[in-house]
C-alpha cells in the first residue's frame, strides 16, 4: 500500500510549489515529500521528467448513464477520463431518466464505487426534470451524495425559480451551475452568429444569448450575496462581465472548455458535426479574451464538457446532429500546447484551474493538494512528449471530436486515484 514516486517535478498553488521533490503515497493518502526519500518496502514510480500535479478534478461532463449507455457508461467514461489525466468527475444530471431525486443519484453514487476507476460525482438536477418550473428535491439528492446543481443544458428561464434556488444554496452551502443560454435569443441557432455563419448558410445562435442570462445571474448573485458558478463561458464580453463582478467582489466563480481557448468558428467550415457544440465555438477575438481571462485569474477552472455521441448521431447533417464533443482525453494536451507552452500559464496555474479550484468551488475535501494527509490522487505529465490523438487509441465510447490526428505536446503518462495507479501509457503515441 505504499508508493514512492521521485524524482518528479511537484507542483502545488496552495503551496507555492513547483520543486523536484520524492513523494510517498501510502494507504491513500499523502504520507510524506522531501528532497530525498527512502523507503525499501515501498513501490516506486519514477517521474524523472515529468509533472507532478495534484490529481485533476473535471466539474462538468457527460457520462449518459443512466439511459444512454450506447453513447458512454460510467465505467468507460471513468477509463477515459483515467486516461486524460483526471481523478475526479462530476457527472451532469440530463441522463434518462434525469437526476432529480435521490433515487437516480444514489445509483450514479454507487454504480461509480462498483465500476468507475476514478471518483464519480453527481450534479443534481435544479427542477424537477430540469423543466425550469419547480425545484428539484435538492437536500434529498445533496444526501444520496450530489456536489452540486444544475439544469446543465437549459438556463432556468424562471428568474423567480432561480432566486429560490440561489436562497436555497445559500442556505445549504451547495454549489449551483448555470448554464447561460437565452434559447428564445439563440432560436435553436447551430453555430456562432456572424460571418462565418451566413457564408455556410447555417443558423447563428448569437453572442448575446449567452450575455443577457450572464448579466442576469451576476445580478441576482449580487442582491441576494450568495454564490454562483457560470458553466462553459466563451466570449469576451462574458469575460467582462465576470470580471466585472468580481472587482465588486460578487460571488462569481466561472469555467471554460479547452476548444473554446483552441478552436474558432473558422473550424465549422469543414461542415464536420464534431465542432457542434454548446456554445458554439466564437471567434478569434473570443478565443483571445478567454485565454487573457484564464491568465488573469477571471476565469477560475478548466473542465471539458465531455459529449460523447455515437457515429450514427454526429454523421447526421450540422443542423440535425447533437452538439457536443468528447474532451477528457484532450483536455491536458490542449492546455499544455495552447496555454503552459504559450507563456499563459504556468504549471502552477494550470494545476490551479485543474485541481485546486475545482476542488475549492465544488467542496471537495482533501482533494486539490499534494500534502499530508490529503487523497492520494495525483496526475503525472511528461510536458515534452508529443503525441498525436489517434480515433483508434481513444479510451471512452464515443468518437466524436475533432482534434483526431491532432499533434499535441504534453502526455500524461500516469493517473493516480486514491494512491491506486488507474492509468499508465504504454508506449509513446
């Protein structure tokens, strides 16, 4: 039950640590780090090379089970998330039937323990069958083991609903996710509303869709001092406007998705289903924003917002297909070539919006540190390794994204949940 892993380079935001440093994991839990360990009956791992980051935590993806499980499971979509780097998920309520009652939450709760090789965390619906109309029993799921609300794939409409949710959170302490999308403004619109957009013929789902519910939720956060966390944000006057808040020290804390600081609407011009996604991928000014965002610290966590779909569905034309991709194999890659290796954040930071914040805004104790005492759970990247995504390597069981055949730098060669190793590449892509 003990692991030495040396020669890796440790990094830590609560701590102000990026040193090459040996690190004992012992019955799951950080048992000792210093310059030089030596502990005989102990396996040992060596991360000559490599980061060594607190454990992932991803707040925001899809695992479609119950009720869609020829798009994902949460034992495949815990193997993929394993593989990108992640130790924990929290797993979105629109499943069929959707999570909002105890009952459905308990069997996420404990289908994880029997199947998933990483920790599986349940998002409560916000209303009853995420209808916007009349709250969810929101104590009775947080009980059965929910980390969180959401109608994740709806805006709660109903501003008066909202507000008695948000009194409610309050109340409980409970972390509450908005998704920010007007849909009488967005009109079922399937891409960025703009150039790109009339010259492909296709719908525009326009910016201020996601602005107009953004203002709102800041508002309502500000009158009734409590707090709010705005889900996959992807445009520069969101950004403003959480920046905003939160020099008047509101309450807001804020993800974003890693097409959104990769991708622009340019993508959609290959018609291919994969960059169909909620919200749309924006444009190159958008793209900008967001990285300036997650550098100054206006944008708290990076999450993926994983989709899966099957062919079947995204082989559909753009205006019928889901929106959706998947993301937890990507997400480190991504980060790494877009963010760390283009001088927008450190490794600290980038363990910061992966692991320390998530953990923060989402409660989760002992998580998002490598210190004594806390889960052993722990992400091992080599940052020179390149590596291309490859359809036929990918781990969940779903297909659908469009960074295939996409060369990446930054590889996570091991994942470690609970001091248990729950992935290790093997060989280089």
């Amino acid at each position: 039950m003990k692991l030495l892993i040396q020669n890796g380079l440790l990094v830590d935001p609560t701590q102000d640590l990026e040193e090459k440093l040996d690190l004992l994991l012992e019955d799951g839990r950080v048992a000792g780090l210093d310059k030089r360990l030596t502990v005989p009956e102990a396996r040992t791992l060596d991360a000559s090379g490599c980061v060594v980051a607190p454990g992932f935590i991803d707040l925001h993806v899809h695992l479609r089970e119950p009720g869609e499980e020829y798009k994902e499971t949460i034992e495949t979509g815990s193997q993929a998330a394993a593989a990108g780097g992640f130790t924990s998920v929290c797993a979105m309520p629109n499943t069929t039937p959707v999570n909002d009652n105890a009952a459905v939450t308990k069997f996420i709760v404990e289908r994880g323990r029997e199947k998933a090789v990483v920790n599986v965390f349940p998002v409560g619906a916000l209303t009853n069958q995420s209808q916007g109309e009349t709250l969810a029993e929101l104590g009775e799921m947080v009980e059965a083991g929910a980390v969180a609300v959401s109608d994740d794939g709806r805006s709660v409409m109903n501003a008066e609903v909202l507000r008695r949710a948000m009194e409610y959170a309050k109340m409980a302490d409970l972390l509450l996710i908005e998704h920010c999308e007007d849909p009488l403004l967005s009109s079922h619109g399937v891409m960025n509303e703009g150039l790109n957009s009339t010259l492909l013929g296709l719908k525009g789902d326009p910016a201020i869709a996601e602005t107009v519910i953004v203002a709102r939720d800041i508002e309502l956060a500000n009158y009734l001092k409590t707090k709010i966390h705005l889900a996959h944000m992807s445009l520069k006057r969101s950004m403003e406007l959480i920046r905003l808040a939160k020099s008047e020290r509101i309450q807001v804390t804020a993800e974003v998705c890693p097409h959104h600081f990769t991708l622009t609407d340019e993508a959609v011009k290959t018609y291919d289903t994969a960059t169909k996604v909620n919200p749309p991928l924006r444009s190159k000014e958008d793209v900008e924003a967001v990285r300036q965002a997650l550098k100054d610290g206006t944008i708290d966590c990076i999450v993926t917002d994983h989709a899966p779909h099957t062919v079947e569905e995204k082989e559909l034309d753009f205006d019928h297909a889901p929106f959706g991709m998947i993301g937890l194999e990507t997400s480190v890659g991504l980060t790494v070539s877009e963010l760390v290796n283009k001088g927008v954040l450190t490794w600290t930071q980038m363990a910061e919006k992966m692991s320390f914040q998530p953990a923060r805004i989402t409660g989760l104790k002992n998580k998002g540190k490598i210190k004594e005492g806390f889960d052993a759970d722990l992400t091992i990247i080599d940052p020179e390794q390149e590596w291309v995504f490859k359809k036929e390597e990918i781990v969940s069981k779903s297909k659908n994204s469009p960074f295939i055949g996409r060369k990446l730098k930054g590889l996570v060669t091991t994942t470690i949940c609970g001091g248990k190793v729950t992935y290790q590449h093997n060989g280089l892509g």
